[in-house]
C-alpha cells in the first residue's frame, strides 16, 4: 500500500461519507467502476490517475503535482546561516 495514495484515499472516503453517498453512487458520478472506487480508497488503485482524478473531481477535489527536490549545493548555504 502505498502512503500517499493511502492518503488521497482517506481524504476521498471522508469527503464521499459526508456527502451521503455509496461507493455506486460515487462511480456513477465518476464514471469509473465501484471496484475502481474501492482501490483507491484504499489505496491499492494502480490504473490511470486521469481516473483518481475524475474521482477526486466528482467529490469537489483538484489534484495537483507539486516537485520535490532536494536544495543544491549552492542553495544549502543560505539554508543554515543563522545572520
């Protein structure tokens, strides 16, 4: 299981129970499948993230991509100067 779908998925239950809805109510506003629903809830879901998203988007939900990376050499310096 992976945490960050995990976690996306946690969010999505939340959102989705709050709203009074089924799992099939869910997928047909979606318009994915009740067992598509059910592993990304659970974070086991390993098809298309065009398909989360339409989920995410059916709930009120965007997802975006953020970038991590680590600092360079030359950033580090200004990380810990304690002037």
């Amino acid at each position: 299981m992976n945490p960050f779908l995990s976690a996306i998925g946690t969010m999505l239950i939340k959102e989705r129970k709050a709203r009074k809805l089924t799992q099939i109510d869910a997928c047909h506003a979606a318009g994915i499948s009740r067992r598509e629903i059910y592993q990304i809830e659970k974070g086991i879901f390993t098809g298309s993230i065009i398909k989360v998203q339409n989920y995410a988007m059916s709930l009120g939900f965007s997802l975006t991509l953020e970038i991590k990376r680590r600092p360079t050499l030359d950033e580090l310096d200004g990380l810990f100067d304690e002037n």
